[in-house]
C-alpha cells in the first residue's frame, strides 16, 4: 500500500508541479477540468450510491464548469465564492450535527447540488487564485496540508477527547487544536523569516494589509473550515458505506478525498484575497 502511494504521489507531482511553475494556462485548464470532473463524478456517487447516470451528470456539470470558469468575470468569480461561504455556514457545516437526509430523498437531492455547487466554487477559487500566482494557489493549499498534518501528529500524541465520533472517530479536539497551532507557527515563520522568496504568498499578503490578530482570526476559520470539509466528506462516505470517494487514485483514495478539506477552504481564501 505505501509503495502504491508513493508512486501515485510521484505521477501527480510530475503532472501538477510543471503545469503550476510553467505558467501554461491550456495545461492548466485540462487538468482543472480533469480534476474537476472526477469530483463531481465522486460526489454525485456518495449521493447516488449504484446511479447509472453518475458519468452523463458529471460531463454535464464539467461542460458548464469549463465554460463559465475559463472565460469568467471577475464578479461573476466572486458570486461564487461569497454562495460557497454561506452554503457551508447555513447548510453543509450544521449537516455534521443534525445528520444527513435519507438517500433516495428530495432532501437528499437538494443536498447533492448544493454540494455541487461548493466543488464549482472550490475550482473556481483554484483558477482565481493561479491567476494570481501559482505560488499563492499553493500556499493557500499549504496552510491546509499543514493543518492536516499537525493534527495527525498531535492526535496521535495527545489525543484524548473525539471531536465527532459518529463521523471520524480517529479525529481529536487535541489534534485540532495542534493543527491550528502548526498553521500558526509556519504562517508567522513565512512573515517573518520567508523574505523575498515567500513574499507572495496568502499569510504574507494578510499580514501586511489586516496586522497580526486579523492574520491569526483568519487561519483559525481557515483550520475549522478545513475540518469541516474533512467531516462532511466523512459523513458522505460513511452513509454511502464506503471507504473511499472512489479508487482513481490507486493508494489515495479518490479525488474527493484529496480534496475534501480544500472545498471550502479555497473559495474563503478566494473571497478573503478579493479584499487584499
């Protein structure tokens, strides 16, 4: 399994580093577009567990994703990511305490699409903030990788009381708490000590224009946005009684599971940078 991977890791590097650092925005634009269907595909799968129409639904969906996105104005950009903030505050987020609707429901419907519509946004964000710079896109994806990363490690060493046992049992207050704490301290070390070569990046940018307690309120709605993401996929995934969003990642999963936690993360990055 780790060498599985591994070598998938490696093949995705060797496609998304070269398109992100050449600055080839057709290359850009197919390999969005490739990732981006295979989300909704996903998804509309955790919703509609067996559906023959899963695939006619996603190119469907990508179609209309490839023609808004690629040749969108910047307002209609930030339409989307101001609906993606309130869709994970009014709807999605409160899903992880009052349960999701029955599959096979009108409920369960209108979730998919308003699900839907926060994968649109989060490939939104990813093409406004490359537009901005491939290094900003990707430090925007760092915090949350670190994020991630921080609460594994400290879950497993301090990890006592569950943050949603009937969703993930393995996730712990204590490893959220340490993961923001990890943000914390790499964003404030990317402030103070990246200098020129880190100069455009999310935290750098947010510092200078809001100051320090505005920078730190900031990464902590970040942190719990990225839980979120990470639980509600959870919750999909344990309705539909599977393991993985899918196995088109061999060793990872699906895409949505790469994902989940940017979903909602990305666009509020997005929003947040309209005001930069």
């Amino acid at each position: 399994m780790l060498k599985t991977r591994i070598i998938t890791a490696v093949a995705l590097l060797a496609v998304l580093l070269p398109v992100l650092y050449f600055h080839d925005p057709i290359a850009f634009a197919v390999v969005v577009t490739v990732f981006f269907g295979a989300a909704i595909w996903e998804g509309f799968r955790l919703f509609n567990p067996g559906s023959a129409r899963a695939l006619l639904i996603a190119a469907a969906w990508t179609a209309a994703f490839v023609y808004a996105f690629f040749v969108a104005h910047q307002a209609v950009m930030l339409f989307w990511f101001a609906i993606s903030a309130l869709i994970w505050l009014l709807r999605l987020a409160p899903s992880l305490k009052i349960g999701l609707p029955a599959l096979g429901t009108t409920a369960n419907t209108m979730l998919s699409l308003t699900y839907a519509i926060a994968i649109v946004a989060c490939f939104a964000a990813i093409v406004a903030l490359f537009r901005h710079s491939p290094a900003y896109l990707l430090s925007v994806m760092a915090l949350v990788w670190i994020a991630d990363i921080g609460a594994y490690a400290a879950g497993k060493a301090f990890g006592k009381h569950k943050l949603a046992p009937s969703i993930s049992p393995g996730k712990s207050w204590e490893g959220a708490i340490g993961g923001a704490i990890a943000v914390f301290v790499i964003a404030a070390s990317t402030v103070i000590f990246g200098g020129a070569a880190l100069a455009d990046t999310f935290a750098v940018h947010v510092q200078a224009k809001f100051g320090w307690a505005v920078l730190a309120a900031i990464l902590a709605v970040i942190v719990a946005a990225s839980i979120v993401g990470d639980l509600f996929e959870s919750q999909l995934k344990r309705r539909a009684g599977v393991k993985d969003s899918s196995s088109l990642l061999p060793g990872h999963g699906g895409v949505l599971d790469r994902i989940d936690a940017l979903i909602p993360v990305l666009p509020l990055a997005a929003l947040i940078d309209t005001w930069l």
